[in-house]
C-alpha cells in the first residue's frame, strides 16, 4: 500500500490567487499522517534552484543534524556546459566557460520531523522545479513472513528431537538450519523496514543559476611562430637540406646500375641496326 504526491511550480494559479511560497509547496501531508497501527516509509524527492549550492549544502547539514538526523551522501560538482576561446592578441589566449553548480543531498530526517525540514528547507529555494512525496506502507508484510519462520522453525526443532530414523532426522535438521537462516533474513529486513519507518529518506537535488569563469592561457601557436628562426638562417637550413636531398637522390641512381646498363645496351643495339639498315639502303641505290 503506498500514497504518492508530486507537484511542480509549472502549474500556473487560478486567476486573482496568490502564488504560493516555497513553504507551502513542500508542505505535505503525506509526512505527517499515520497511526500507531498503520506506520510508513516516508520518502521524498525535492529538485530546486538555490543562490549558492555550496552555502546552502553546509546550512541544511546544520539543520539535518539540530533535528536528530544524519546527511547519507553529499556531492556537489560543477558541470561544464560550454567552453570558448579567442586570440588575445600578446601572445594569450583567453578561455570562457559556462558552468553550472549542482549538488545532491540524501538526508535522514527522524519521520516525526520531516514536515519540518520540509517547511525550513523552504528558505533556500529560489525556484522549485518539482517535489514527490511517497508513503508506503510494508512493515505489516515482512512481520507476518518472520512469524511463519519463526512458526516453521519451532515446528522443524520439535520434528528434529522426536525419535526416528536417522535420515529423517538429518532432513530435520537441514530443514532447521534453512528456517533459521530465512529467519535471520527476515529479522534483517525488518530491522531496516524499522529504520526506514523512523527516519524519513530525503533526497535533494539543487543547482544555481548558471555562471561564466575566465582564465587566461599561453597561445602555443603564438609562441611557436616566435620562436622560429630568422630568414636566412631558414634559408641557409632549405639550401643545405636540399643538397643533401639531391645527393640522396644520386646515390638512389646509382644503386639502378644494372637498369642503366641494359639501357646502354639496347640504345647500342638501336644505333647498330639503323646504321647497317642505312649501308643495305645505300647499297641498293
């Protein structure tokens, strides 16, 4: 069994009504209601905007701690959401970053108090972007489930100490030990369902508005075309490169001897065979 709320400031008031304030959005009374033979898991989820994520992440610590409860988890981080550079012009470049500060809080707020924390959280938010509340009701199932194991238990051990055949009693005995250990599960988790039914479970998500930071950087660029050398002395480095480059180019050449010859030697045969056919053509004349 379980009851649910979720609102959010999106929802535009009825014409002439006053706007709600921070307070009275996360009032609920789905942390308040209960009895003694009806107990709750009280859960909520509160997202808002805040001035400064860290300032107000240090005061709610304070608040969690002045009403007997405990901050399970907090991490704060800034978030990059776009970065640009542009060329100072003296040998820097100049960095913007957008960037926007988020943190997440689980606290856990004693459930007689959590109507409370609620109602004083209110003095940080700037802007609620949505709240969910969540009662449910599970202790009831998870008792009834340690009675029968605690039930079969006591029926296995009586089983075990009656006389028999020995086999039987080793499957009573196996069967014992199995008992106990789903009753010992069973004990685990209802002590958690207790610790969830007696403090509330709060999770909060904020962030501010989002800013601009600036650095400055040395332009690499910059300083490479800097630190090139001077013209002659590149020219004179060009004019050496490619004499080597044009010696590298002979010895290349020079390792093709055996093409070089055969060229030789075809050109020779070429030259041979026009000159006989020039005296055969003479000789005819």
């Amino acid at each position: 069994m379980s009851q649910s709320a979720a609102e959010s400031p999106a929802a535009a008031p009825s014409a002439g009504a006053p706007a709600p304030d921070a307070a009275s959005q996360l009032a609920s009374a789905v942390l308040t209601q209960g009895s003694a033979d009806r107990r709750f898991i009280r859960t909520a989820r509160v997202e808002f905007r805040v001035q400064d994520v860290f300032r107000s992440a240090l005061e709610i610590e304070d608040l969690v701690a002045r009403l007997g409860g405990y901050v399970a988890r907090n991490d704060i981080r800034n978030e990059i959401e776009d970065t640009r550079q542009r060329d100072s012009g003296d040998g820097w470049r100049i960095e913007l970053s957008s960037y926007t500060t988020r943190g997440d809080l689980q606290v856990r707020i004693p459930s007689e108090r959590a109507q409370e924390f609620m109602r004083a959280l209110s003095r940080h938010v700037e802007f609620l972007d949505r709240r969910a509340v969540d009662a449910q009701l599970e202790l009831m199932a998870q008792q009834l489930a340690y009675l029968r194991q605690q039930q079969a238990q006591q029926a296995l051990t009586t089983v075990a100490a009656e006389p028999g055949k020995t086999g039987a009693k080793v499957h009573a005995v196996e069967a014992v030990a199995d008992a106990q250990a789903q009753r010992d599960e069973a004990t685990l988790v209802t002590r958690q369902l207790e610790d969830r039914i007696a403090l509330a479970t709060i999770e909060l998500s904020m962030h501010q508005a989002q800013k601009v930071t600036r650095t400055q950087q040395p332009d690499l660029d910059d300083a490479l075309h800097r630190d090139q050398p001077g013209f002659f002395t590149r020219l004179g480095h060009s004019l050496s490169t490619g004499w080597h480059g044009l010696l590298a180019v002979l010895v290349a050449l020079a390792t093709l001897w055996p093409l070089w010859l055969v060229l030789a030697g075809l050109v020779a045969g070429v030259r041979l065979w026009r000159g006989v056919k020039r005296e055969v053509i003479s000789g005819r004349v």
